[in-house]
C-alpha cells in the first residue's frame, strides 16, 4: 500500500455529489453567524465510521480484506441528512456538524468496521459512534451560536473508503487508499 512510515488514515463512507452541493450552500448561509470557525471544503465532506491515527501501511494492508468483507455484506443504502449541532455538547463548541440519520446496516458496517480495526492492530475506539458529517472546526473557544435547522435531505451511500489525511495548511486534503463497493463481493 506505501513505503516506510506511517499514515495517518481513516475509514469511512462518502456521499454523494448532490448533498455536496446542499452542504457548500448550507456553508456559506452559517458563515455570517459563525466567528473563528474553519468550514471543512465540502468536496472533503464523508461520514468517518472510524479514525485509525498514524498506522503502518502494513497494519492498513492488514485490514484492508477484512473492510472489503464488511463492505460486501452491508448493502448500499440512503441516509437522511439533517439537524445541525455542536460537539462538545456544553461549553465552547469545536466541531460543528450535520446530523445524519443511517439505516441498522450502516450501523452494523460501523460495529464491523470496528472490529476489523482491533483484529488489524489498532486499540478501541473509547468514544461512542455518532452519525454527522463535520462542517467545521473551531480552534479557539468561541461563543456557542444560534443554529437554524436544516434538512438537506438524502444522500447515497455506496462506497466504504480508507483513506489518507494529510495535515496541510489550508486544511486536510483525504487521499483513497482502497475503495470497497457496499453489498459487492471483492473481485481477486
């Protein structure tokens, strides 16, 4: 998969161009009301199921059969995106993010997801799964703002992806690793 070193990756489900589109306009409505935050590019936008860290390629070589095999039994699937929030919950927000609200097989890809993950070498995951795509961060303590609500409907989710992050200074710029169909048998 890479040479020597380590990536910092991630594993998770892309949307599709339609919702990409409602979610850069949604930006640019809540950039007036939000001070000091740094709106993620809406092309950047997925729905992490799992953050891995600095990984070895080989560790990353290791999972990945096993989320082509999680990919295979989760068949593809539309979410519903809506609500907007802030994490934490209390005290100066961080992330802001939209709610999206996934069928039982995008949950149990998440679980499945998981697994892999501690069978690949990684430590658990200590804090629990909550659907969201982020819009935003903030990096300094900010005001919590007034959010309208938002319904931008549904998105198409087809493809489970590992991908690369890296840290840049006009944010992270996400490169696929490996790209696995939702309900598809891998192909040898």
């Amino acid at each position: 998969m890479r040479g020597a070193g380590s990536v910092r990756a991630f594993v998770a489900l892309e949307i599709d161009e339609r919702l990409r589109v409602a979610l850069g306009e949604l930006q640019a409505r809540l950039r007036p009301r939000l001070g000091g935050v740094r709106l993620v590019r809406p092309e950047g936008i997925h729905l992490t199921l799992r953050f891995l860290g600095e990984s070895p390629p080989a560790r990353l070589d290791a999972l990945s059969p096993r989320l082509a095999a999680a990919a295979a039994a989760c068949p593809a699937c539309r979410a519903r995106a809506a609500g907007i929030g802030t994490f934490p919950e209390r005290g100066s927000p961080r992330v802001l993010w939209l709610g999206l609200d996934v069928p039982p097989p995008v949950l149990d890809l998440q679980v499945q997801c998981e697994r892999a993950a501690r069978a690949s070498g990684f430590e658990a995951e200590r804090r629990p799964f909550r659907a969201h795509l982020t819009l935003g961060r903030w990096r300094e303590r900010a005001p919590r703002p007034e959010l309208p609500a938002a319904d931008l409907g549904e998105t198409r989710l087809e493809t489970l992806v590992l991908f690369e992050s890296d840290l840049l200074p006009g944010g992270a710029a996400y490169t696929p690793l490996a790209r696995f169909p939702l309900g598809q048998p891998a192909v040898d």
